[in-house]
C-alpha cells in the first residue's frame, strides 16, 4: 500500500500557495470557487479533502488502555485550518454555499475535552497578555501561536458545549 504525503508537506505546501495569493489571485480563486462550483463539489472537491487531510494530520490514537493520544502535525494542521477558515468565510459571504455543519471536523471534535479546554485557556492567558502589553505602548502586538479553539467553526456543537461547560465548572 503506497500513502502519499505521509507527513503532510505536500497539502502544507499546497495549501500555503493558496493563502498566499496576492489579492487578485484571492479574487480570482473566490471567483472560481463561488460560481463553477455547485454545493455538493464546492463539499467534496475543496472542504472535505482538507478535512480528510486535517484528521490525518490531526493524529489522535487510542491505546488498549483507552489512553487517548493526540498529536497535531505543527506544519500541515495550523495551514489547513486556515484554507478551511477561508472557504468558510468565502461560503458564509456568498450566502452559503454550503452549510456551516460540514467544516466540523469529527477528529478534532473527538479529542479530549480536558485538552481543547487547555488549548482554550492558553489561547485566553495569550489574548489578555497582549491585551495589557498593546494597553501601555503604542505598538501593536499579534498573538502568535496556532490554537485549535480559535477555530470553532471545526467543532461540533456538542464539543463547543462540552467545552463551554468544563469553562464554567473551572472558572
């Protein structure tokens, strides 16, 4: 059995060409997309592929103790995300091409609760940090750093509640 793109640089690769775009090359892609592609390619030629190569690269196992273990490719799942982020927004601004319901991405709604609420309270401690750096200074400081909750248009609504209620029993 031949597995192409093991690792993931080729769609890395791929989807980095694409996010980098000048603004013509944008418009002409959302162009392309939004008038030759009917729903149903618009979902299985462009999002589900990414989806299938996300959960690839999202690598989640569980072991005979029922240890669950997650390990996010570092280069191929933040640059996915974010092609998936932006035919999101091309699908909501052209009225909805397709359904918000088909970006959820069920491995990342699979991982552990208690994990996506650490990446949630890290992505919180970040944004208050710069918060009260950017308060006292005249700079403008981005966040850096690839946080899966950043993106709940991939979470299912029932992890996003999941996630709401293990905030509030925390905090």
């Amino acid at each position: 059995k031949v597995i192409f793109d093991r690792n993931g640089d080729c769609i890395a690769l791929l989807c980095d060409i694409i996010l980098g775009l000048p603004f013509e090359g944008y418009k002409a892609v959302v162009s392309w997309a939004t008038s030759l592609y009917t729903p149903e390619l618009y979902l299985s030629m462009l999002i589900r592929p990414l989806l299938v190569q996300l959960e690839k690269s999202a690598n989640i196992n569980v072991d005979e103790d029922g240890v669950i273990h997650e390990q996010l490719s570092r280069k191929a799942v933040p640059v996915i995300v974010s092609l998936l982020k932006w035919l999101y927004t091309v699908s909501e601004g052209a009225g909805g091409i397709v359904g918000p319901e088909v970006f959820y991405s069920e491995g990342l709604s699979n991982i552990d609760i208690e994990t996506l609420y650490g990446d949630l309270a890290r992505m919180k401690e970040q944004r208050l940090t710069i918060d009260k750096m950017t308060q006292f200074s005249n700079q403008h400081l981005s966040s850096s750093g690839f946080f899966l909750c950043a993106h709940s248009f991939l979470l299912s609504p029932t992890t996003k509640h999941n996630l709401l209620q293990i905030e509030s029993q925390i905090e």
